[in-house]
C-alpha cells in the first residue's frame, strides 16, 4: 500500500524540495501539503497520513504546538511526526522536539539521503508499532471470549450445584455447597473484570482518562460498559463478563447513550472507536 505524507511547512520552496525528494526516491507515496498548523489539523484528521514532515517555526501553531495538538487525539497520536528546521537547531531544541513526541529531526537544508533514511525509519517504525497494537488487540479479544466461556461454564456449575443443593438432607453438605456457590460467584465477579481490565489496558492504556476528559461524570460501572461497547460486545456476553442478565445489559446501554448524549442512529462501538 502507498504511505501518505503530510509535509507542512509555511514557505512553499521548502515544501516542494521535500516533495521532489520523496517523489524520486518512492514514486508511490501520496504527498499531502499544508502551509500553517491549523490547516494541517483538519488535513491530519482527514486522512490519518501514515507520517508528517513539519517545519518548526510556523505562525499561529508552531511545529511543537501541532505536535502536542496530535498527541492529544486517540485516533492522530500514534502518527509518526519528523520536525524540519533550519533555526531551531541545537542539542536543547531537538530533546524539547523529541519531548513534544517527534520521532525524528532534520535539519535544513535539507539533505536528500538524510531525509530518504529518516522518513524511511520513522515509516518502518510506524508499521512496527501498528502490528504490535493489532497483535495486543488480538490477543485482547481472544482474552475476552475465553473469560466469557469460561464464566459460562462457572454459572452452568452453580446452577447444577443449586440443583443439588435442593435435594440434599445434610446440613454439613448443605454448608459446603452454600459456601462453593458464593466462591465461584465471587470469582466470577471479582476475577473476570480484572482479567479483562488488565488485558484491555494493555492495548487502550488512555481509552478511560480520554473519555472521562469528555464526561467526567461517568460512573465506574458506566466505564466498564464503555470499555465492552468499544470491543463490540453484545449484551449477552457482556451480562457473562459483569454477571448481570442481558435485559439489565439493555437497560444500563440505553441510560449511558442518555447520559453520553448520543443519538439512537449513532453505533456505540463506532462512538467509542474515537477514544
């Protein structure tokens, strides 16, 4: 597939170098330009480029600002950013560059191999850091279809054992049964959101202070939900996971939608999707 590039630089010379090295070296890229940090906002969020090239000292948004700016969204802040310049060139500026979230610098003029070698890196980067978030998001359903399963299973054995304690004249076999019972509905309660937790942290660390940046009146129990609907999950398997029946399931998703304020045509996995 061909990469998108965004270069963003406020003189258009330095653009079209940049342009003209690209394109020699790979023919194939989708070149995209701004001249100013705002236009190059609506342009990120238009097209997810695979890598932005953007000068340092700009008017209104400078290349540190846009950057920040990147890194404050879900769906921007994993795009890979090179910051160009020609002024801001010092040990000091480029760790307060690699500190803003670039992941690379050039300096200016531009150099055609430097340049090649460095959008070269940051693309082969960008690919890296990508299959290792869809290897985490794998391995994060596979987590939670078991832990599904396996609660099933677990409330398949209460009930059976329910059954037998209906039928039992022994108040010693009665107690222990009683006492399985509630262990096993206290594992299912307690351990199965923390398994969950600790696997979906592991692929969406930000996903509950974004969201709580945007409601933060959310409840713990509304989060939780939030953090299913993200996945996808349906009412049945995410009633297995919190240990509710499906109609409380329904119940609690139509009060989050009335809370989050989101109208009924609105999937909630693709509102979610943002955070």
């Amino acid at each position: 597939m061909s990469k998108k590039i965004l270069i963003i630089d406020d003189i258009q010379e330095n653009i079209q170098i940049i342009i003209s090295i690209l394109e020699k070296y790979n023919p194939n890229y989708k070149l995209y330009q701004a001249h100013c940090g705002k236009l190059a906002l609506k342009i990120t969020e238009k097209i997810l480029p695979d890598l932005i090239i953007t000068d340092w000292d700009m008017p209104e948004i400078s290349g540190i600002d846009l950057i920040k700016k990147i890194r404050e969204k879900p769906e921007t802040r994993s795009i890979p950013v090179i910051m160009s310049t020609g002024v801001m060139t010092t040990v000091e500026n480029l760790k307060t560059a690699l500190d803003a979230g670039a992941v690379d610098y050039i300096r200016k003029p531009i150099d055609e191999v430097e340049l090649v070698a460095r959008t070269n890196s940051a693309l082969n980067l960008a690919d890296y850091h990508k299959q290792i978030v869809e290897k985490k998001n794998s391995e994060l359903i596979e987590n939670t279809l078991y832990l599904i399963k396996n609660n099933e299973f677990n409330l398949k054995i209460n009930k059976k054992l329910q059954e037998i304690l209906n039928t039992v004249d022994n108040p010693s076999l009665e107690h222990d049964i009683i006492l399985l019972i509630r262990d096993i509905d206290q594992k299912i309660k307690s351990d199965s959101w923390q398994r969950f937790q600790t696997s979906f942290n592991s692929v969406y660390d930000d996903f509950y202070k974004n969201i709580l940046h945007d409601y933060p009146d959310l409840s713990t129990t509304e989060l939780k939900l939030s953090a299913f609907l993200k996945l996808g999950l349906n009412s049945k398997d995410i009633a297995s996971i919190m240990y509710i029946n499906a109609d409380s399931v329904k119940v609690a998703r139509s009060r989050l939608r009335k809370k989050l304020d989101i109208d009924g045509n609105i999937n909630l996995q693709v509102f979610f999707s943002k955070y």
